[in-house]
C-alpha cells in the first residue's frame, strides 16, 4: 500500500493542476443587471466614416451595420383603458426594441490636451450612470479639469474656474445624431461635454408626450396626415413600420390628443414629440433629408457651418485645420454606456490625417467610395481615474502622455473593458486556483516524503 501513496499524489497533483488550469475563467462573464453589467455578444463594429467640406459648411457621413433600424425610443401603448410607457434605458438590449440607434461624434482643436491621445476615455469620471459604482444622482460625462479631485464625481471645480475653462476652449464638441427623437425633423442634437454632457445654447428637438395630470398622450397622429391616430403593437413588434411612412410625432403630423376616441388595446404613441430646435443646439443638421436605413445599414450624413459664431458651444472650424475626434454608435435597443465606441482619430480639413475632409465647390459633396474603415469597440467600465491609478498596470505609460493606440487595439481594449467589470469575480478565481494549487503541492510534498521516509526504512 506505502508503494501505491507516491503515483496516487502524483495522479491527484496532475489531475487537480489540469481542473484548475481548464476551469480557470469559466463561469465569470455572466450578465447582473443589478450591478449594471450586460455584455454584448459582439465586442467590436465596423464603421465607415467620410468628410467634405466648401468655404461655409462641414459634412461628415457615417455608416454602420444594424439588424433593424431604431427609429422609437419609448412609446405609449393602451392596455385595457390606460396609457402604459415602454422603452426605458437599461443594462443591455432593450428586450421589446425601444431605444433609438444613435451616432455620436466628439469634437476637439486640441483645447484638451488629453482627448487626442485616449478619446472618449476622459470623459469616463467616477460615478457616471451605469457604472456598478454609479452616483446616487445622475452623473454623465464631464472633462477631468472640471473637478478638483480626480476619483470624486461631486468634487466641482469653483463656477470662475469652470467659466475660465470654458473659455480657453476646455469642452468637446458632441455632435449627435438620435434616429428616434432628431432625425424625422432633419437634425442631430448639437451638445457640448465640459462640467457635464450638456446641450448648446436654445432647445433640442424633442419633449415629453405626457399629461401627468390627465394620464394621458398630449398629443396624437394627425389622422389627415397619417392616416391614423396611432401605430399598431404588432406592426411594430414585426418590424412593419418603416421610414417610409409617418412613424413620429412632428408639428405637421401631430394633433391635440382626444380622449374620446374609439382607442383600442395595442394602440401606440410615441413618447416623445418633436419640435423644430433653436439656438445653437440647431447647428447641425442631415444632409440630403434625414439619414436613412437600408439593407441592413445606417447611412446618416451631418452638416454644419464651419464657423458657428458660438465658440463657447462648438469648435469652430478652418480650412487647413487639423482637428480630434472619436465616434460612438448605439444600436440593438442600447442606451446609456452601452455603446461602440472609437480610439481618437484625427480628422484634417484639405490635410493628410485618419480621416482626410476633401475640399470642394458646390452646396452638396458627391461622394465615392473613398470610405475611412474604424473599428468600434466595447469599452465596458474603464474610467479616467481607474486608468491613472495603481491598479492599471498601464498607469505610467499615461503619466508619460503615450497615445492609447500605440499600445492597444480595439479587440484588445474590449476584452480589458470586460474584464474590469469582472475584477472582482476574476481575482476570487485566480485567488482559488492558487489556493488549490497549494493544497495540491502540499498534498504531493507529504505523499512524497512518507514514500521516501518508507523506503528509507525498508
């Protein structure tokens, strides 16, 4: 029996090292809502990006794959004699389809010395919604220099230094196109990122369609103009109302909602009314009509003027100018930060940059096929002050202000965005592991020490 303990360790060690080795990682990657974590099953997104611009206007167009187009972003449907809201942001996919596809640009002129090297990253602050570790009150976007301390979302720089800022230039310039609440109308919403993700100066394109006082729609489809009072359920859960016809609430499609009406079960309303936009959050609109879905893709080009004659809310823009900015898209029925996102790339107007602007005469561009390939990712909860702390193995290269792409693909900063959600889980795992591999040794150690005292004494 003494001569069997030595190849019993040995067929113990082997066996536990290889269950260990192979169950390493397994059964981490799994969705919490209630911690705000949902993992897209598709970490990276082919974008397609153009620029042109004439002696007044900048244009930029975009294309991008997505299965359905997301043309509503929450609506009204009537059950059983009340109005009951759907579409609501959440961790993920929306699972009935509500939330409105989206492209976002971010803009700089090097006012913001960071954004050129790692993008949309500096923007991430501590406690923004949908973190695990979100804020008790909602926090978006904002720069690093408009707080004092670099982990504390409520630690506000003081309002003269924020205007100071601001004036020098500190902000981002965010334009943004949404396919439920700006496109029908023609516009995208033009935003601003400084102290928080904020709309320029006027107002945007859309308002609440709800009475709270009544419980009911403010307003419905104009049935002269649409030919119905309201859209059907079913239609849209089979993806039967398209672009083509009168799908949301603007001025010459709405009407005075009338209670009275002969209003069935499955009778839909979108939640949001539209509005022609003013000021300066008016800048940017959609070339050529609104921006269109087909085949499986989205195609939406953005125009606005070169010189905006507000500084203070946009970046204004010269020829020969060489410019920042990165790109995120939201498909599938996602808002908040599940998005794609892109690295920093540079964009030159008439110069040699990533995505090259071509100059040319006439009000329209006529466009080739001389497409920009960027790759989006998903980023996951990679904050600023997670990447300038101890825990990034990658901290100093960040003191040392090298650009995020000269160390990391996309594909690579996906995986490392997911596995920052998972640290905790991931660190239990390696912590276990380890603990059977010293069981295991000790077991091998103690087998092989009574095997060789056993055959000393004999």
């Amino acid at each position: 029996m003494k001569r069997m303990v030595l190849p019993i360790a040995s067929v113990l060690f082997v066996g536990g090292l290889l269950t260990s080795w192979v169950s390493h990682g397994t059964g981490i990657v799994v969705d919490d809502p209630e911690r705000n974590i949902s993992i897209p099953d598709t970490h990276t997104v082919p974008l397609q990006v153009q620029a042109a611009y004439n002696n007044t206007t900048m244009f930029m167009r975009y294309r991008w794959p997505a299965e359905r187009p997301g043309i509503f972003h929450d609506v009204l449907v009537y059950e059983d004699g009340e109005w009951v809201r759907h579409g609501r942001g959440m961790p993920g996919s929306n699972p009935e389809g509500f939330h409105e596809d989206r492209v976002a640009m971010m803009l700089d002129d090097g006012s913001v010395p960071e954004f050129s090297r790692y993008g949309g990253y500096i923007t991430i602050g501590a406690g923004l919604a949908g973190l695990t570790d979100e804020a008790p009150e909602e926090v978006t976007k904002y720069l690093p220099a408009t707080r004092n301390s670099l982990g504390q979302w409520d630690d506000m720089a003081p309002e003269d230094v924020q205007a100071r800022l601001r004036a020098a230039g500190y902000f981002l310039d965010l334009w943004h196109w949404r396919g439920g609440r700006s496109n029908a109308l023609g516009y995208a919403d033009d935003q601003n990122v400084g102290d928080h993700r904020a709309g320029d100066g006027g107002r945007g394109t859309y308002s609440t369609n709800w009475d709270g006082d009544l419980s009911q729609p403010r307003v419905m489809f104009n049935p002269e103009v649409a030919g119905y009072r309201a859209l059907n359920w079913d239609d849209i859960m089979a993806g039967n109302i398209s672009q083509d016809q009168v799908y949301a609430l603007t001025p010459q499609a709405s009407v005075p909602f009338d209670p009275d009406a002969n209003w069935q079960n499955g009778d839909v309303i979108p939640r949001r009314m539209l509005r022609l936009p003013e000021g300066s959050r008016g800048d940017i609109t959609t070339a050529d009509g609104v921006g269109t879905w087909a085949d499986g893709y989205w195609d939406v080009t953005l125009s606005r003027a070169l010189d905006t004659g507000a500084p203070e809310d946009d970046k204004i823009l010269e020829d020969l100018g060489m410019y920042d900015v990165a790109i995120a898209i939201h498909r599938n029925a996602t808002g908040g930060r599940w998005h794609y996102v892109s690295l920093p790339q540079t964009l030159g107007l008439g110069r040699e940059a990533d995505i090259e602007a071509v100059r040319f005469t006439g009000r329209q561009p006529q466009w080739g096929d001389n497409w920009t390939d960027v790759t989006l990712f998903y980023p996951g909860q990679v904050t600023w002050p997670f990447l300038n702390s101890r825990a990034h193995a990658g901290a100093e290269y960040i003191d040392e202000g090298v650009p995020v792409a000269f160390r990391h693909t996309p594909e690579q900063l996906s995986n490392y965005g997911i596995e920052v959600e998972f640290m905790s889980e991931i660190k239990r795992q390696w912590l276990l592991t380890m603990l059977a591999g010293v069981v295991l040794i000790a077991g091998f150690g103690v087998a092989l020490n009574r095997a060789v005292s056993s055959t000393k004494g004999a």
